[in-house]
C-alpha cells in the first residue's frame, strides 16, 4: 500500500468569508437535503401515482428513473457552470428551477406532464449535489472535514431514508401531490440563506472559463438519455425482443464510447475523465455506482413489499421503514469522531458487511411478518449505511487535489446516479421476470391433479360455501387459490431481489481493499 496522500493547503478562511462555516454547512445541507429527498419520496406514493395519472406501477417507476437520469446529465456541467456564472449564483438558480419543477410536479394531470416535469426538476436538482459539497468541503479546514462530512451525509443518507415516511404520511394524509408541494417553502428557504451566506472564493472569481464542450455535453445527453428510454420501456417491450431496443443499445453504446473519447482527448472536456488514472478515485466511482444500484433498489423495493403483499398503507409501510433513518443518524456522530482516525477501508467494510448482512436477513423474511419483526434489521442498516457515504468520500478523493475535486465530484455523483437507475429499473425487472419464474415453479411442484392441490380446492369451496352457496362456490375457491399463487410468486420474487442485494455487497467488501491507504483526516474529501 503506498503511503497516506499529503494535506493541501488551508484556503477554508478565503472560502468562508469570514461567515461561520456551520452556517454555510446549514445553507449547503438545506438545499441538498431537498434534492436528495426527492429521489425516495415518491416510492410509497408510486401505486397512488400510478392510479391518479392512469399509468401502471412499472410505468410509475419512471418517476424515479426519468428524474434520476436528467439529475446525472447536468452533474458533469455543474463545474463548468459554475465557473461561467459563478457558483452562488449558478446553485441559486438551480433551487429556483428545482423549486418551479416540484410545483409541476405536484399539478401534473398526466403521465407525460409528470416525466416532463420530473425531467427538469432533476435537470435543477443535479448542480445541488457537487456545488453544495465544493462549498462545504471548502469552507472547513482539513481537520473538520471529517466532521463536515458527516453533517454533510446526514442530509446525504438521511433524507433517502426518510423520504418514504414522509411521502407515505403527506399521500395518506393530504395527497400524493404533496409530496412534491413540501418542496416550495424549503426552496424558498434554501434560496434564502444561500443568498445571505454563502460567497464565491476567489479562484471561482478570476476563473479563466474555457469553451463549453458541446460535443461531449451532447453524447453525454444521448447516452444517458436513451439508457433511462430503455430501461424505463425495457421491462414492458421485452428488452431486447423489440426491433427499437435493439436499434437504441448500439446507438447509446456509440454515443458512451464517444463521450469517453472526447472526456479523454479534448483539451478542455466537460469531464475530464483522465482524473480515472487516480486508482482511488476509479475504484471510488465503482463501489458508488455499485452502493446505487444496491441503496436505491432497496429504498425502493421495500416500501412496495409491505404494501403489495402486506397490504399496508402508504404511510404504514413509510413508518416501518423509518428506522433506517434513525440508524443513520445515530451513526452520523459515531463516524464524525471516527472519520479523522481510523483508516476509510476498515470503515467501508464494516458499513458494506452491515448492509450485506441486513439484506440478506430481509431475503429470510415470510409473509407472516409483524410490523416490528423487521425493526431492528431496518435501524441496523441505517447505522451502517453512514459507515459507506463518510468514508467512501475519504478514500475516493484522498489523493486528489483540492483543484480536482470539482470535475471529480461531477463524475463521482454521475456514477452514483447512474448505478441508481439501473438498479431500480433492474429491481423492477427481476420482480416481474422472477414473479413469472416462481410461478411455474409453483405449479409444477403443486399439478392441478394432485391430492394437495383438489385438497386445498375442496378446503376452500367448503369455507366460501356459506357467502355464495353449494352451487356458486367453485369459481371464487379458484379464484381465491390463484391470487394465492400470484402473492407466493411475487414474494419470492421480492426474495431473490433482496439475497442478490446483499451479494452485491460483499462483492463491495473485496473492492474496498483495492484502495489505497489515505491517512484519516489529512486529505481532501467531498462527495456524495
């Protein structure tokens, strides 16, 4: 392992402006918290989504995706923007877009409204990431970075994790509607005290802005924007069975490699994805995009276990997954104090072991669970999902300058968006495609002419005797068996998806100590 990577310089004094770096962490966290808030909100609302607006639950999850995707394109712009208009003046802007979109998110009388809403609301949210933790990050000297950081993810994780609670009690409560109106009075906040706090450091003043790369910004659209195309219609035209997918996936195929070649090759590129020479930060940008796919399947696709098999409500299944919120937070002070002392990998394995082992607690679970068997897995992942976000930013960017952190953060937030749409749409697929897998399982082990099977048919019609009478009582036992049938099979299905969940996170482990060693709270770190 190759020794720890040596301090940067302290500019945090120029970069705070003489105002208290706790207020610039509020005004950053504020606006962060928003943004990240709206990627899980929407989760337990997505059934009310899907029958206000006429759409199916498989189109519902476009709601997630489509916001996702457009939240990853700006990502890698944010440094070039806010180099062109100033970064306090750029994040302004982009609260105010985010703000504006919630608004119509919130008024949407249809599907295409909704994702066109949806897009642009991502599209103003994707800035907040990267200028939120520039800001942070340089506004506190190297030794409180640690501390910066967990203050920073406590927004980061804790707003992923409780979005759901609060989706599910504003749609229970009011309506699915509010869910995005929540957002208005925050933004106004947020704009607010970004106005009256935060300042531009004086590199981002006598900044030398360079040509926007047009034709990397334009692969980049092209690539991104027909991945989330594919994966949002995939599921429903049969992937690769339809003539336009196959026509698409070269197509976006053609447009990455080209956004790599010019990221690699431009003289001034909206990434400049040479910064992946780095082997810290490579690897960091895989195990975010991998943590994506596993965070946000699972934010996903336990609110809708409780409620599609469990029957539970909105904010019913948004209070069982609460929990993991409160883990988070308390493991925020824990990480603080342990993110400048002990080494990020030893931290990183630990939080990926924890989430590995809850998920694979939660691919044991039956239908007979209580409301509060699942408690005290759902607070453990929580605490050890704040052992992930800290320390992984540590590693990632430990050896990197202070100068890098901008273009990287771009690229390292893009990764983590990315891996989150594919994992939801992945999460998805697995459920339908598994659900049907299961359910010839089911019948091949149970043949209609078998004694189990005419035993449960006789058991059933015999129960259903008193509502419908001797002679109308065959077709609801039927029925009634074959919603059985479908309820198995999709809990199985929800099985599989949450046991391969937890094997992407120890694959996560080995990953972890390709890393090389940072020493703790000596080195730059920032992202989210």
């Amino acid at each position: 392992m190759s020794s720890a990577a040596a301090a940067p310089a302290d500019h945090s004094a120029e970069a705070a402006h003489g105002v208290n770096p706790w207020l610039i962490a509020a005004s950053v966290m504020l606006a962060t918290f928003m943004e990240v808030l709206d990627t899980a909100i929407a989760s337990v609302a997505l059934p009310y989504i899907a029958g206000s607006l006429s759409a199916s639950n498989d189109e519902a999850t476009w709601v997630l995706t489509s916001y996702l995707v457009a939240n990853a394109i700006v990502l890698p712009a944010s440094n070039w923007c806010s180099l062109r208009f100033g970064r306090k003046n750029f994040l302004i802007a982009c609260v105010i877009v985010f703000t504006i979109a919630s608004f119509a998110c919130g008024a949407a009388p249809t599907l295409p409204f909704m994702l066109l809403a949806r897009i642009v609301q991502g599209a103003g949210g994707g800035a907040l990431q990267p200028l939120s933790q520039a800001i942070l990050f340089e506004s506190f000297p190297p030794a409180k970075r640690g501390a910066a950081a967990a203050v920073f993810a406590f927004g980061v994780v804790v707003a992923p994790v409780l979005g759901p609670t609060l989706g599910g009690w504003l749609t229970d409560t009011y309506s699915w509607r509010y869910a995005f109106y929540i957002n208005i009075p925050v933004g106004v906040l947020a704009v607010f005290m970004i106005s009256r706090f935060v300042h531009d450091p004086p590199y981002i003043k006598d900044a030398k802005v360079p040509a926007f790369d047009n034709l990397g910004f334009g692969a980049l659209v092209v690539w991104t924007g027909l991945l989330q195309v594919i994966l949002d219609k995939g599921q429903q035209d049969d992937w690769f069975g339809a003539t336009w997918i196959r026509l698409a996936f070269p197509t976006m195929i053609a447009a990455f490699l080209s956004w790599c070649w010019i990221s690699w090759r431009h003289s001034n590129p909206l990434v400049n994805l040479k910064i992946l020479k780095d082997r810290n930060f490579a690897i960091g940008c895989l195990l975010i995009f991998l943590f994506g796919v596993a965070i946000y399947s699972t934010v996903v696709v336990l609110p809708l276990f409780y409620q599609e098999l469990l029957g539970y409500t909105a904010f019913t299944a948004g209070v069982v997954v609460a929990p993991r919120g409160i883990g988070a937070i308390c493991g925020m002070p824990v990480i603080g104090y342990l993110a400048n002392k002990v080494d990020p990998r030893y931290l990183l394995t630990f939080g990926f072991v924890i989430f590995g082992l809850t998920t694979f607690y939660f691919g044991q679970i039956t239908l007979e669970i209580s409301p509060h068997t699942l408690l005290l897995p759902i607070l453990i992942t929580g605490f050890g999902l704040s052992f992930v976000f800290v320390p992984i930013t540590t590693a990632a960017y430990g050896t990197l300058p202070n100068e890098a952190i901008g273009n990287a953060s771009g690229l390292f937030n893009l990764m983590r968006n990315i891996g989150g749409s594919i994992g939801i749409a992945l999460a998805q697929t697995l459920i339908t495609r598994r659900e049907a897998v299961h359910q010839n399982l089911i019948v091949n082990s149970v043949p209609r002419t078998g004694q189990q099977f005419q035993n449960a048919v006789k058991n059933t019609t015999d129960f259903l005797t008193g509502y419908y009478g001797p002679a109308n009582a065959a077709d609801p036992a039927h029925a009634t068996l074959y919603r059985e049938l479908l309820r198995q099979s999709s809990y199985w299905a929800f099985i599989d998806v949450f046991r391969w969940l937890s094997l992407l996170s120890f694959f996560c482990v080995f990953a972890v100590w390709m890393l090389k060693k940072v020493k703790p709270g000596k080195a730059p770190v920032g992202a989210h």
